[in-house]
C-alpha cells in the first residue's frame, strides 16, 4: 500500500519518544494522586499486609517518580519499562477494589502497560540518554 505522506516517515524515530515521554507523564500523574490521597491510603486494610505503613506509601510514590523520571529523560527506558508494566498490572490487580483511590480507568492501565511494552521492545528513541547496542 502507498504510503500518504512518506515524508514523515524519517520522523519514526521520534515514535518511541512520545511514548516514553507519555507514560512517565501518566507515572507521574499518578504518584501525585497517590500523594493527595496519602492519608486515606493508610487506613486501608490490605488482604495479605494489613494497613499500609506510611513508609510503603511514600515507597511506592517515590518509586513512581523514579520511574517516570526515567522514561521522561530517557535514562535507562527498557528497565523502566519494565517496572511499568509492573505498576500497570498491579494497579489493574487492584482495580476493582480500590478503584476510588486509582485515578485512571482500567483502559488507561492497559494502555499503559502496552506502551510500556512497547518502549521495552523498541527501545527509547530519540532525545534519551541510552545508546542502542
């Protein structure tokens, strides 16, 4: 099939790069919701922990800014990427029961973990700090 427009095409390279640039937003958006809602997520009890201490709620937002730092600036993408598709799933885990604590809809965990997928196969694209080998 006939390309449309084949001059954007040169373009392709910075695909991965919106990508990236999109899923740490996405982290980032979410550990400041986790960050709002830092005090009822203490008062929860967990099946398997009980409550949550407060060091774990700061671990796990500190950890999301770490990760979407990582795919913001490029450093390190495939192993981000990886803890992505982690925090994706486990927030598509715990979905049904906490989903009003969980600011995004079940779709959007799911596109979250396909693009990071996606970046762990392609790799970080322009702009970034890693070096294809």
């Amino acid at each position: 099939m006939v390309t449309t427009f084949p001059q954007l095409l040169i373009y392709g390279f910075f695909a991965p790069t919106l990508l990236r640039i999109t899923a740490g937003i996405t982290l980032f958006f979410l550990a400041h919701s986790f960050w709002r809602e830092r005090a009822e997520i203490i008062k929860i009890i967990f099946p398997i922990i009980g409550r949550m201490p407060r060091w774990l709620v700061w671990f796990s937002i500190l950890f999301e800014v770490a990760v979407g730092i990582a795919l913001v600036v490029g450093y390190g993408t495939q192993v981000a990427a990886i803890l992505g598709i982690i925090t994706a799933l486990k927030h598509l885990f715990w979905w049904k029961r906490f989903a009003h604590l969980l600011p995004f809809s079940r779709s959007t965990y799911y596109l979250l973990a396909v693009i990071c997928i996606s970046l762990l196969f392609t790799g970080a694209g322009a702009l970034a700090f890693d070096l294809p080998v």
